[in-house]
C-alpha cells in the first residue's frame, strides 16, 4: 500500500463515516491486503476505482466490515447499566407514565450484546408492567456484517458468563450441545436492529430519552466529533441521558451536557433562559 493509495482510502473512509484512519496505515494494509489479493486486485488504487463504480455499493459495505472496530461484551462497563437500573429508568418511568413509551436508542450496536443487555434491563426493571410500555431498543450500526450477527443472536456459553444467571435462564436457549447459548424470541423482539451511519442526518420523528455511543467517538477527529455531539445534543429529549465510552470525553462549551457521573452526560431540563423566563 503506497502513501497514496492509503490517503486515499483515509480520506474516504473519513468524509463518508467519519472514521480517522490516518495513522493507521498498518492496520488498514493489515486488514485489506488478503482481499484484495483473492479479489485479483493489482493495486489498493484499482480496488477503489472498482468500488467507486460499484452501484450495488456491496464493495463499500464489505471495507467498512473490515475496517470499522466492533470490540464488545456483554456488561460492558457494567457501571452504566446500574446507573440505568437505579436512577433513569425511575425517572422516566414517572416522566413518562402517561405516554408509557421510552425511546431508547444504542447507536453502536456491533454483535448485539450492548442493545441486548439493555432491553434485558429494561424487562427487569418493568416486570408485569412491561406489557404496557413501548420500550423497544433501536440499535444501528455501519457494518452489516456484525448486524447479521447480532440479529441471529447466537453467543458462545463464555460470552454470556458475566451475565445474571436468571438473566441466562430467562433469555437464553442452549443450543449446539450447551457450547452456544440463542436469545430467546422474547428478547429478540425487544430490539430493532438496522444499518446507519452516524454521518447521516438523524431520521428521529420524535426525540430520545436515552443514548448509548460507547467507545465511537475515539475513532472520530475533534470537528467530526464535535459536530456528531450536537447532534445527540439535539435528538434527546430535555432531561435525556447520553452515555459514552469510559474513556471518552465531552468538551465544555461545544454544547450544554452536564456531566452526572463519568462518562454519563444529561441534557439540561432548561435551559438558563427558559427558567429565568417561568419565573
């Protein structure tokens, strides 16, 4: 891979998805070079003419299969799922008991085990109640590829271990001898999975209560990030909660979040104006 013909490729990636691979040569050259070879390519310049003239877009799904990062497990950074337990789904549960609907959104769905524990949650936490919320979670992701994943559901009995064990009971199936554990179609159901991609505009008729953008924006550079933050900021409802990576951090000033607890961000319920305003 010449520098060339990896700018090339950098430059694409980033205006398309926002993805900051410019110094990632290696690993880009790493992940590409075995396709490139078994698709007959001579060069990385002639697969991206090939990909640019390719209406079906499937050559442009399959680089971003390989390139986009989907590194996750079930209870990831387990903090947020207690925070969801113990303090915003009480608050919504009395926010909205009228409406009864939640609008929660996981916007880096990868192979499914972030959307799925939290619309295990969200069955815990509602009991007997459920049936009478809308509580669906919308995950998106870039790449089909893990999409396809998540919608089959199917996990290694390792991967679901740190799981509650009647959370195992209740939302598993064994299947394959015991090796592999299916959700069961009273989870599955709980979760919309589609493909999206962040840099597009927001398709939200209405405005979001939760978002989940765990460890996403680190692959991001300052302006795409910062223009990616305003739109969360605008799509959640006042109140709502955004929730990202432990690592990841907001900046002051670029939009009004108020940091509630490491990595958790809400949304004012008024802003300065407003409550000056109703008093």
């Amino acid at each position: 891979m010449t520098d060339l013909e990896f700018r090339r490729i950098s430059m694409f990636l980033k205006d398309r998805y926002g993805i900051d691979m410019t110094h990632k040569k290696e690993i880009m050259d790493g992940r590409l070079s075995n396709m490139i070879r078994i698709r007959g390519f001579d060069s990385y310049d002639a697969y991206m003419n090939a990909l640019m003239q390719d209406s079906s877009g499937e050559m442009e799904k399959e680089l971003v299969n390989l390139l986009s990062t989907n590194h996750t497990y079930f209870m990831r950074e387990f903090e947020h799922f207690e925070y969801m337990k113990k303090v915003v789904l009480p608050y919504l549960r009395k926010e909205e008991e009228n409406t009864q609907d939640l609008r929660i959104w996981c916007g880096a769905a990868s192979s499914g085990e972030e959307p799925y524990t939290l619309a295990m949650l969200l069955l815990d936490f509602f009991g007997l109640e459920h049936d009478k919320w809308d509580t669906t979670v919308l995950a998106t992701d870039i790449s089909t590829e893990v999409l396809q994943s998540a919608v089959r559901g199917v996990y290694k009995k390792e991967q679901i271990a740190e799981l509650p064990d009647n959370w195992k009971r209740r939302f598993f199936r064994p299947v394959e001898d015991g090796e592999y554990f299916a959700v069961t179609d009273e989870l599955k159901k709980e979760v919309l999975f589609r493909q999206f991609n962040l840099m597009d505009d927001f398709p939200f008729r209405k405005k979001l209560h939760v978002i989940f953008l765990r460890n996403v924006m680190i692959y991001f550079d300052r302006p795409t990030k910062q223009s990616l933050i305003k739109k969360l900021y605008d799509v959640l409802e006042p109140g709502g909660y955004l929730f990202v990576g432990r690592t990841e951090t907001i900046e002051k000033g670029n939009v009004p979040f108020e940091l509630v607890e490491p990595s958790i961000f809400r949304k004012p319920l008024a802003t300065k104006e407003e409550a000056i305003w109703r008093k």
